[in-house]
C-alpha cells in the first residue's frame, strides 16, 4: 500500500495478471488470511508452517501411543522349534521326513508386539526429511532476500524497514519450525535407536490409530506441493500480497511471461503449469519440430540426479529461477534466468554466475579431451525500462531481459524466447537429418 492507502501500482499489476492465470486459487467467498494473527501479513508459506507444526506434533503422539495402544502395534513372525503358541510352517525347507512321514521340523510363531515397526518409523521419518527440505529452500530463499533488500527498486525502497522486519520474523520462524522437526526426528531415534534412515515406502500392514491415519493424510498433503502454498497463495492475491512477497510474486510473473511468450511463438505447454509456477517443478514445450523442457525454481545438486541432465559443478547446489533444456548438438544444451527486482549491476552481474555453477552430466570432448560443457546462456530478467535486451556479452552468453510490469513489452522477452525455440529447431533437424532421434531434454539425456 502507499502511503494515502492506495494499492502499490506495481504490485497491483502482478496480482491481476496471476489472478488471471490461476482463477481457481482465489476463492471470492473467503479471506484466508482473517484466520491470521493481525499483524501477520499474507505468507506464502503460511501452509508449509501448518504442515511443519502437524507433523511434529503426531510424530509425539505416535511416540506417546506406542506403548500403550494395541492399534499401533505391529506383528512379528519367527521360527522357533517349539510348537507353543504356534503354527505349522508353509516353507518346505522347515519340514522333514521321519519314519516316512513328513513332519514339522520348526514352526511359525507370529507375536504382537506394542510399538510401530521399523517400516513405519522409517516412513514417518521420509516425512520429516520431505518437510525439512521444503523449509530449508524457504530459508535460503529468505536470507537471499534480506541480504539484497538495499539493492531493491525505488518502488519497493520505502518499504525496506517493514520487508526487514517482516523478513525477520519469517526466517525465526523457518528457524522454529526446522527445530520442531529436529527434535522430533532426534525423539524417535531416542527411543528406537539411531540406525534407522527414512524410506519412502508405505508400510504394510499401515497403522490404524487415529495418529497414524491423521499421518497418512498429512503424507497426501506433501506429496502436492501446491496444496501447501494453495492457501497462501489465496491470501496473498486476496490482500493484494504482502510487501515481503512482492519478491516472490515478481518471479512468478516473470514465469507466466516466459509461458506466454512460449505459447506465442507455437509451443503447447504439456503439464501442470499452475503447479509448476507457483510450487516448482518441470514443463514440457511442445513445438510442431522440437520439443523444450522447462524447470522452474529446480534444485540442482552435486550429485548430478537431477532430471535436466546438469548437475552442480561448484558448491553443494545451485537453483536458477527457470532452467530450460533444448536439444542440442551433443545431448542437450541449457539456458538459465534469475529473476530480480534489483537494479544494482553488482545483483545483476551475479544472475550470471550458473554459466560457472552448472555442468551437464553428459561429457563431450574438446580438441580430444573429455569436459562437462556449462550452459549456453544465463540472463537476469529486472523491471528496468528498456526497448530491448541487454547484451553484456557479445556472444549473447550474458545479457538482461526488461520485464517491467508497469511499462510492459512483449518484444525484448520474444526476440530472446525465438532465438531459444530456433535453437531447439536447428538441431531437432540436424539429429533427424543424421537419422539420430533428438535427446528428450525432460529425459535427463
């Protein structure tokens, strides 16, 4: 808001062009954000915390119960040579012949013990890894913001004590909640031994308890990303976001750009692009000759399992705002944006910096010698005025998008998006002329 009570312009813009990509996450009939504190803004990540704060909480009564509620227990089945409180067993190998008769040679207890499995406690602890991750990626995210809030746009500039403020409050909070699940985590060691480590399978048969069942819908919930943000994301559009998010918000607004624009130069988005713009994950761009894969928000890490075909070369992780994958001469080839509303040229500069992060994971040679070949390209996307893009390279490697809300053209976006998509095009044709199929950039090849 400024400072007569009237919507920040800027601000304003973004919400009502996301409204009108994603109708179904406003809901008219009701203000999420009423049911918050009065002096806590819309957050984004209002839905992660409630997640955070259930599961911490039912791992506590599942620890609590364990002792005490047969429907928590699970079974155990042993062989034993004694035929007390036992059955025949159904393997061949535990029978034998005596006097020509076949007869049980050991036999199958099957015995209840209070308590959940090991499965059980495994899964349970994939749980608290999955939610854990998701607030560390919300930290990172929330340092970065502070770190650059003396570099933001005048627009934005007036509001620094508040974003701080707000900031603050946000990363203890982040802080609390990954402590939660520490504790919890540290608990169910405490009790059943440090040799456990999370797996994501199901255990079979699943406990009944009224904890457990409360677990397994929390697990769903995980399991979508966007059901987490969904309600956030309602409040923040509803209240016309939080100043703090305007961050957040700008990003995904520079994404629906980039999808449009796509879409204008005859790309069909296979996917859920809704889920991908505001939780993370990949799309498909479907041209009539090529095919593009885009990744929005991905974390790529060192160990190189990430589905683009790259991995982090230098340090533990690296998460451009959108990576996209085209085919390329030797596999596939990558473009990299980073979005900021900064118009610092120190902040812009480091929008560069994954042509030295980023390594694809397929290895080509180089006058004879093997080497991991970075991206083509990585640009940075700022509201700065401009007629069109910026090059600070002349091989176009690094250069600036102008994406200005308030003084909106499509053509710089287009001119970069085309040249992309003939990129894509040129060697789809030049792998068919060979009569090699073109890599799938969403294959990781």
């Amino acid at each position: 808001m400024s400072a007569d009570g009237q919507p920040n312009p800027f601000v304003a813009r973004l919400v009502r062009d996301l409204g009108a990509f994603s109708p179904e996450l406003i809901d008219a009939g009701a203000n999420p954000a009423a049911a918050a504190a009065p002096n806590d803004p819309p957050d984004a990540l209002h839905g992660v915390f409630r997640q955070a704060r259930q599961l911490a909480a039912l791992v506590t009564v599942v620890l609590r119960e364990a002792e005490s509620d047969p429907r928590d227990g699970h079974w155990e089945e042993s062989r034993t040579r004694v035929p007390l409180r036992a059955s025949p067993s159904r393997s061949p190998g535990d029978w034998r012949k005596e006097n020509e008769r076949i007869v049980p040679f050991y036999w199958r207890r099957v015995e209840v013990l209070l308590g959940p499995s090991q499965a059980s406690l495994r899964w349970v602890l994939s749980l608290l890894e999955r939610a854990d991750a998701r607030l560390e990626a919300a930290q990172q995210h929330c340092e970065k913001r502070k770190g650059d809030l003396r570099d933001e746009l005048p627009v934005l500039r007036s509001h620094e004590p508040l974003m701080r403020d707000i900031l603050g409050r946000r990363g203890e909070r982040l802080r609390t909640a990954r402590g939660d699940l520490a504790s919890a985590r540290e608990e169910i060691f405490r009790a059943f031994g440090a040799a456990l480590f999370p797996s994501p399978r199901v255990p079979v048969p699943f406990p009944s308890s009224p904890a457990w069942r409360a677990l397994m819908l929390l697990a769903q919930e995980l399991s979508d990303p966007l059901a987490a943000l969904q309600s956030g994301i309602k409040a923040m559009l509803a209240n016309r976001g939080g100043i703090a998010d305007v961050p957040w918000l700008y990003q995904r607004w520079c994404g629906l750009q980039l999808l449009t624009s796509f879409a204008r130069s005859g790309a069909s988005v296979q996917g859920d692009a809704v889920s991908a713009l505001y939780a993370g994950g990949a799309v498909e761009l479907v041209l009539e000759d090529a095919r593009i894969a885009l990744y929005i928000e991905p974390r790529v890490t060192r160990d190189g399992a990430h589905p683009s075909g790259y991995y982090a070369c230098r340090g533990s992780e690296a998460s451009p705002d959108f990576l996209i994958v085209t085919p390329g001469p030797e596999g596939t080839d990558a473009f990299c944006l980073d979005a900021t509303l900064s118009s610092s040229d120190e902040i812009l500069r480091s929008k560069f910096r994954y042509l030295d992060l980023l390594a694809s994971q397929r290895t080509v040679k180089v006058a004879g010698t093997p080497t991991h070949k970075p991206p083509l390209w990585a640009w940075a996307m700022a509201p700065l005025v401009r007629d069109q893009c910026e090059l600070r390279d002349p091989d176009g490697s690094r250069g600036l998008i102008p994406m200005n809300p308030l003084r909106w053209s499509p053509a710089p976006l287009d001119a970069w998006v085309a040249d992309v998509v003939r990129h894509a095009r040129v060697w789809t044709r030049g792998h068919a002329a060979r009569g090699a199929p073109a890599a799938r950039p969403l294959a990781g090849n």
